[in-house]
C-alpha cells in the first residue's frame, strides 16, 4: 500500500493506482473536479496515466453550482 495525503488526510491508496482511482475512491466525478498532485496540476486527460506514488500529496476540488 501506498501512504499518500489527500485533502491533508492521511490515506492508503493501492500500488499501481492512478489519479483517477484517488478521485473515484472519493467517490467524485472526475469530470467536475480539479485535481493538484504535489503542487502541480494534473490535466484531465493524465488522470488515467498518472501514478501515484508513496507520500505523494493530493488535492481534490470538486466545482459545486447552484444559487
């Protein structure tokens, strides 16, 4: 298991997960969320091909509309 920080919570995500299985894990819409991984923007398009890797830091921010 991987150590990885996300929404400065300290989590576990499998070895070989994605981006996109931390967003899914959070049970968001990686359509609708922004997602910052040590500091740095990962475009949408990278989330299925980018590793996360041990001690990383995340930060998921999920658009919210409404008047």
């Amino acid at each position: 298991m991987l150590n990885i920080t996300v929404n400065g919570k300290a989590l576990e995500a499998p070895e070989g997960a994605s981006v996109t299985d931390v967003v899914l894990s959070l049970k968001a819409d990686p359509a609708k969320v922004v997602v910052e991984r040590n500091r740095e923007i990962v475009p949408k398009d990278a989330f299925g091909t980018t590793p996360v890797a041990d001690g990383d830091e995340i930060e998921v921010i999920q658009f919210v509309g409404g008047g």
